[in-house]
C-alpha cells in the first residue's frame, strides 16, 4: 500500500482536476500515437559541469518527465535549447542539468504542465502555473510512498535507457505510458484519514524545492523560509518535527547522497562533482565528505572502483 502524503491544503478541486486531467489527456495521447514523446538529445549521462565551471539550472540523477497541457515551455540544456509545446511530452534524462521558461501562447491557452519525479521509493506529481513573467511554480503537489511510486520510478527509469529507434520508441512510449497510468492510480486513491493534517502542507513543496536546488550554492535554511514565507527557526523547528533531523543536517545529507552515487558511478572530476552538490569549493567539498563518511571523495571513488570484495557498500541508505 502507498501513501499519499500531501494535497493543497485548503483542498482546490480546480486545481487537483487539473493535474489528473493532464495525465489523463497525455496517457490517451501516447496510446493514440498522437502526443510527440520529445528528447533533449542523445548525449544523455554526462555529469554537468565537467568543462571546469558551474552552469545554471538544476539537475537529478533520476528521469524528470513534463506534460505540456498547455501554452509552452522552454528548456535550456547544455546542448541547446528545446521548445516544448501543448500536447507533448519529455522526458529528461538522469544528469542532464536544465532551465525552464514558460509562457502563454496564443491558441494553445495560459501556461499549464504536469510534472512527475519518482526517487528512493517517493512520487512527486505537481501541476505548475506561471508565478512570474516566464518562472514556472508548483500549484498543486502529490506526494506518495511506497510500492507504487517504485514502480513509476523504475518505469521512467526504463524509459530513459531505452536506445533510439523505431522499435524502441514505442517501447520508451509504452513505459512512459505505465508510469503515466501508475501516477494516475495514486491520484484515484482516498486519502488516507487525517493525511492532510499529518504534516504542513508546505513541507512536500520544501523536499521539492530541495531536490532542485541540491546543486545551488545558496540553498540554505534562510533561502527556503523566504520560499515558506516563515522565519529560518520555524521553518527548522517543523521540519524536525516531521523528518526527524534537522534541516540543516538533512541538505547535507542529500548533498553526500548525492556524491557518493556520482564516486560510486565514475561520475565527472572532483570539482564538477563538488559543483553538482551544491559546493562552491572544492576544498570545502573534501572537507564535508571526509567529515560526513571518513574518508575523502577520492579515496571513496578508488575503493568503489576496486573488485566487489573490496568496494564499500553503497552508503545510499545509510548516510
């Protein structure tokens, strides 16, 4: 059983209808062919940053799949830019660092997509408006747990490997399309009583916003209470409450997470690997590490390359 952790509190039925919708008008669209399931490229895999300097945008080392409803959105990667209009799809592969700007289109009505981000067992499934002149935010969040958002992760993680080609696109699209109707099976289910008073319904908004800025050197406490809208301390003082451990401590646990699956994959240089977790400095960066595991991110990458016998275990769930 999943559970679903969060809706828009006061509830917004508009808002939730609309998120389901999307998925819906998009899993029928793949099934007749008609909705384009676009790619950024086949470049996918490269760990940004590895020229030697940081880049804007954010990044995630699971796939990232966007339903264009309507108007458009435009996604700047470090291969170029693609344009994503209404009624299409993409899925962004793992590693691929991008920007978005949105806006309305004449014909193809105000700006509206559907995310879906699956990881370590979590759905996140949000409908996004245009908070500002071109900035995407989050309207209305989803979040589960649990088997079902496991196998919406594997879906779309099976679909990003999927090589180009005639028979192979329509596999990517039947997986996109599992994934597709797996979130849309969470969506249809009750929430369990007393759901939404279990925690704030800002605080799935906050593991969002920390998974996107994960790589961002100014992510700090203070940044995201100005995101809240409430002082650093409050913000600290819920979110231990809820999570068990303090914010602080808890983006610095992402952040080692985070390197360890970069060592552990030959990911990239020490620096862009520092860069990609939200370091400014190298330096700084081996000092954490040593701090976090005990031993630097060199001596962690050596022993993860070494025979099975002698390679540490993955810390993924231990750190």
């Amino acid at each position: 059983m999943f559970k679903i952790r969060d809706v828009v509190m006061p509830p917004d039925p508009g808002l939730a209808d609309a998120l389901t919708q999307a998925l819906t008008r998009a899993l029928a669209g793949l099934n007749r062919g008609d909705w384009p399931l676009r790619s950024p490229g086949p470049a996918a895999g490269r760990l940004p940053g590895t020229d030697d300097r940081p880049r804007p945008g954010h990044f995630h080392l699971v796939p990232e799949l966007f339903v264009q409803v309507s108007g458009w959105t435009v996604f700047g990667f470090d291969t170029g830019t693609l344009r994503l209009s209404a009624g299409e799809l993409l899925l962004v592969p793992p590693q691929w660092r991008h920007d978005e700007r949105v806006g309305d289109e004449a014909g193809a009505g105000v700006f509206g997509n559907a995310v879906v981000y699956a990881e370590g067992g979590r759905l996140d499934s949000h409908w996004a408006r245009q908070v500002s002149p071109g900035k995407p935010g989050i309207a209305h969040l989803v979040s589960a747990s649990g088997p079902a958002a496991l196998q919406v992760e594997h879906w779309l993680q099976e679909a990003a490997r999927v090589p180009p080609g005639p028979w192979q696109e329509t596999q990517r699209r039947a997986l996109i399309a599992a994934a597709l109707a797996g979130v849309l099976a969470v969506l249809d289910q009750p929430a369990a009583p007393g759901a939404a008073l279990d925690e704030p319904p800002w605080l799935p908004r906050v593991r969002v916003w920390l998974q996107n800025r994960l790589g961002d050197p100014t992510l700090s406490v203070r940044s995201l209470a100005q995101q809240v809208g409430c002082t650093p301390d409050h913000l600290s003082s819920v979110f231990r409450q809820h999570m068990g451990e303090p914010l602080a401590a808890h983006i610095t646990r992402l952040r080692m997470q985070r390197a360890v699956r970069l060592l552990e994959q030959g990911e990239g240089a020490g620096k862009a690997i520092a860069w990609a977790c939200g370091y400014a400095s190298h330096s700084y960066f081996c000092r954490a590490f040593r701090h976090h595991h005990g031993c630097s991110p060199g001596e962690w990458a050596a022993r993860a390359a070494a025979p099975a016998s002698a390679a540490p275990s993955s810390a993924l769930g231990e750190v």
